[in-house]
C-alpha cells in the first residue's frame, strides 16, 4: 500500500493543481482523483460491513478483517487527498456523507452493497495496479 502512495509521488507531478500541459499529467490526475473516491467509497463499505457484521453476531476474525480494511482505504483515501490538495476537513465531511449514504442502503439490503462493492473493494486492497490500469485506461479514452 505504501508502494502505491510512494510510487504516485515519483511518478505523478507533485502539483497537480498546477495548470496541466500534457494529456499524460492530466491522465495521472484523472488516476488519482478517481482512486481517491474509490477508496472513499472501499472505506464506507468496510465501516458498514463491520457494522452490519457486529449486530448479525458473525465471527470476530471476520469482522476484524473488514476494520483492517476500512482502516487501509481510510488512510489511502486521506493520503490521496493530500497529493490533490483536499483539506483534511473537506476529506472528513465527504467520507462521513458516504459512510451515511452506505448506512442507508445497507440496512435496507446490504446483500445488495456486497454484490455490487465487494470484490471491487478486495481488488483495491489487494491489488492497486489493476485499479489503476481500469482508470488510466478510462483516462486515455476521456481526455484528448
């Protein structure tokens, strides 16, 4: 995981609120603004999971794996945040409003949240580089 962030500094210009001159440094700031809200939307997934886990009375290793987790994408959604130049009170009221819409609609059905985040989520613990392939490509297609 430190990799990612430590390897997002070498490679991805260091202001990259700066005025932008070539598609690649407006792709590597597409990457990072999209993986920032995808570890955002990892750590709502993980805190409500936990939650849900804890009042279902599930297993205690289960529900420690899912707060390791959530406390992997929170430090990395916070890191992310930084290189873009997000205060720490803007990243704290937009992870709040997430983690309250997750809330929401995992105790309506939060099967559905684990069909459509789970393996998304694990890949993005896992397996950063693939994430980032996914948006890079993406980014490549958007942005002329």
């Amino acid at each position: 995981m430190k990799k990612l962030f430590l390897l997002s500094l070498l490679i991805f210009p260091l202001n990259l609120l700066a005025v932008e001159k070539t598609k690649e440094e407006k792709v590597a700031k597409y990457i990072i603004e999209n993986i920032q809200k995808d570890y955002v939307t990892c750590y709502s997934f993980y805190k409500v999971g936990a939650e849900s886990f804890k009042e279902a009375g599930m297993e205690r290793q289960i529900i420690e794996g899912l707060e390791k987790s959530a406390d992997v994408t929170l430090k990395f959604n916070y890191d992310l945040g930084e290189v873009l130049g997000l205060k720490p009170e803007t990243m704290a009221r937009i992870t709040r409003e997430e983690v309250k819409k997750f809330t929401k609609i995992g105790k309506k059905d939060f099967s559905s949240l684990a069909k459509k985040y789970g393996l998304l989520c694990k890949n993005l613990v896992e397996n950063q580089k693939q994430r980032i392939n996914y948006w890079e490509k993406k980014g490549n297609k958007k942005i002329k």
